[in-house]
C-alpha cells in the first residue's frame, strides 16, 4: 500500500477545507429568481405600503412614490399588487393575513442632494429582506428615483431589471389628425411629437432613445423624417423621394433600413441618417415593408408578398450573404415582424380565424405560439427592452388601443388609458 507523506495529507486537507468553505459561501449567496416566462407563473402577492422616511410627510412624497412603484409594477402580470387602501397603506397591518407573500419597505429620506429614495423586498414568510437598493437626487427627481427603485426591485424578483423608466412612442387621432406622441411607458407626461395636421405613421427610435424617425403625408407624399426628442423646435426630412418613404428601422451603428419604391417597386434600402442611399437589399421580389434588425446587426426580418400565393408572409435575411428564406409556414399570412432585444426571438402579426393576433417564435422561425388573446385585432408588436413584454395594438368595438403583453401568452391589459384611438407603438431602448 502506498503511503501518503504527511505534507501531501496536510495540503489535501486545507484544500477539502477551502472547497467546503467556498461551496458554502455560494450556496448562501445563490439567489432563487421566478420565471416570469414560464407558461404557468403563480401570481406573486406584493403590498406596496406608504413610503416613511424623514421627507415622506414632504409634498406627499411617500405616497407618490409607493404609487409609482406599484405602477411599475403593474406591468407584470405574474405581479398582484394588494389595493392599497384595503389597508390604508400602513406599514405596521399585518401583510400576513392579508395574503401577501412580499412587503415592499420604502423610505424617502431628506439628503445632502435633496432626497434619498429607498428600499428593499420583505419576504413575509420567512421574515427576510433582501439587500435594499438607495438613490439620491434633487427633489424634482422624486418620481424618477421612485421608478429606477421600482426597476431594481423587479430585477430582485426576476433577475433583469424591470422597464418602468422606459417611453412609449406612438400615433393618436386626439386632435382630430393622426400625429406622432411620446409618453412614458405608465402614460404620464404625454408629448406631441409632431403638429403636422396630417396623417402621421411608424414612429421609430434610434438606438439612444434621443432620436425619433416617423413618416408623415403632410406634403401629400409618404415622407419620411427624423428629429431629435431632447428638442421641439425642428424636424428634420430625410427622404422625400416620389412615392414611399416608410417605416425605418435603425441599425445599431445608427443607418437606417427604410422601404423606397424610386423605381416603382417597394424594396428595401440601407439609408444614412442624411437619407443618402447606401445598398439595395431587396429588388422587384414583391412588396417588401416592415424591416426589423437583429440586434447584432447581421440579419433582417420582414414582410413581403412574394410568395407564389401572394399573401404576405415574414422573410429573414442574413446581410452579409443577402441571403432570403421564409421564416416560418405555421401561421398563413403574417406581417409586422419584429425582433426581441435579446435576440432570440420575433413576434409578428398573424391571421388566424378571421383575426389578427400577435405570434412570437424562436429566432429561426420554430416554436410558434399566440400571445395574444380576447377579442378584436392585435397588430404592431413591439418590444419592452427586457424582452419579456409586447406592446402591441387592439382594435376592437372602433376604439384603437396600445395594450401589454406578457411573452408567455398570459394576460392582456390596456397600457395606455389616454384619450382618442392610439396605435403604431414603439418601445424606447433602455434610457441613462
């Protein structure tokens, strides 16, 4: 039997022992996030009491800020927010019989900068928070301190952080013309983008979330424009070339994919952001419209009619090859394709039982499923910056509205309550 030298039983012992120490550290750090996507999510019971702190009492600033937060959180249906003056928003009732499973514990406090909101997530079952999230600022930054926190506590619960600071771009006909608005993603601080007095359509942002692209008729041709958000006093035209200049859609370097039909065929191009032609992608194979990127930037999906039946249908391009193939046969006529932030799936427009609904499927066209549900037509999806979310909008009983959806088909709830018909939304990138 071979013997072990008392040096090699040493180092093999310090080393059991340091494998045993590290395996525990990780094992108590190691966080248990919910799927959220999964097709069965129970739903998660939050209460959102009154914020406290030094400053609650301030303008009203504890109450503003709980409200904020569950707004955000309302965005998520695995998330059931307890009604807040079921229990008079105290923080001393008792969540437990209520039903909670989670306890929001919120303060706004009086800081050097001016305010300090903060908080972090109570477990009621086991009496345990979890590490809380602080932000400082001016007091007019109540409100966005209020929804960063909202951001980082849905990321405690799902692992990505939520979207409550995002905007929503869109199309309203309040003013009797269809112009382009931006909001925020909960509707509050609505701002008309555009005072064309025509018919406005496709809003689209750029990379940033600074700039805004859209096509207008205003000069009775389908131009197209672009201006910059973090201003209103100009916007600037682009390409106003005869016939159609529509729905642009940015790469990330900033270029634009538009469709242009300067030689009568509606085709798509790659536009500079001075509008200059830079390459032909597609050339007389049907109507080609509605060009969404990978966020790679190495392929496009679209809809085109060149199938020998002649409906539209989704198209994937690898740019680099200029390569084309149908990105999927289950559903018959699809359009308005458009690819997750993530990159790893599309949702689309597609005709089902006399209907439009929205569909998503796998980047390479397999795993379709409706998301979409009730009655009416779901058209326009597109993206929360999560990927998680769908923003879509549902015609039904000739009223037009942006309703939210849930990637695992769970859910459809009104997103936008303004008035007059929207449509056409677009959801910001992730802003600083």
């Amino acid at each position: 039997m071979r013997r072990i030298q008392p040096g090699a039983l040493f180092l093999a012992l310090i080393l059991a022992l340091v494998y045993v120490q590290s395996s525990s550290a990780q094992a108590e750090t190691e966080t248990t996030y919910f799927d959220i996507t999964a097709s069965e999510v129970r739903k998660i019971i939050v209460a959102v009491p009154g914020f406290t702190g030094s400053a609650a009492a301030q303008g009203n600033a504890g109450v503003t800020a709980a409200k904020l937060v569950t707004d955000g959180f309302q965005l998520y249906s695995f998330l059931n927010i307890i009604d807040y003056g079921s229990y008079g928003g105290r923080k001393d009732a008792d969540c437990r019989a209520m039903g909670a499973d989670y306890v929001v514990m919120g303060e706004v406090n009086h800081d050097a900068a001016g305010l300090a909101v903060g908080g972090q997530i109570l477990e009621v079952a086991t009496n345990r928070t979890l590490p809380g999230r602080v932000y400082r600022g001016a007091s007019n930054q109540l409100e966005d301190m209020a929804l960063k926190l909202c951001d980082a506590l849905v990321e405690d619960f799902t692992g990505e952080p939520g979207v409550a600071r995002t905007k929503m771009a869109y199309v309203s006909d309040s003013t009797g013309r269809k112009e382009v608005y931006v909001s925020d993603v909960l509707g509050r601080h609505p701002r008309q983008i555009t005072k064309h007095r025509a018919l406005t359509v496709s809003p689209r942002f750029a990379p940033d979330g600074n700039t805004l692209a859209y096509t207008s008729y205003h000069r009775g041709n389908q131009d197209l424009y672009i201006t910059d958000l973090r201003q209103s006093a100009q916007t600037t035209s682009i390409s106003r070339r005869p016939g159609l200049n529509l729905a642009p859609a940015f790469t990330p370097d900033g270029n634009m994919i538009v469709t242009l039909s300067v030689d009568g065929n509606p085709d798509l191009y790659l536009i500079d952001r001075r509008g200059r032609i830079l390459s032909r992608l597609t050339e007389r194979a049907g109507i080609n419209v509605s060009p969404s990127i990978s966020p790679d930037g190495r392929s496009i999906v679209f809809s085109s009619d060149r199938s020998r039946g002649g409906h539209p249908k989704v198209y994937l391009m690898d740019l680099g090859s200029r390569q084309v193939r149908l990105l999927q046969n289950t559903v018959g006529e699809c359009s308005e394709p458009s690819w997750s932030p993530k990159g790893d799936e599309i949702a689309f427009t597609g005709l089902v039982g006399g209907s439009y609904q929205v569909f998503v499927s796998d980047r390479n066209g397999g795993n379709v499923r409706q998301v979409s549900s009730g009655g009416g037509d779901f058209e326009s999806p597109t993206w929360a910056p999560d990927g998680r979310l769908i923003a879509a909008t549902r015609k039904s009983g000739g009223r037009s509205q942006i309703c939210v959806l849930s990637k695992n088909g769970k859910d459809v709830r009104v997103l936008l309550n303004m008035r007059g018909n929207l449509s056409f939304p677009q959801w910001s990138p992730r802003l600083p």
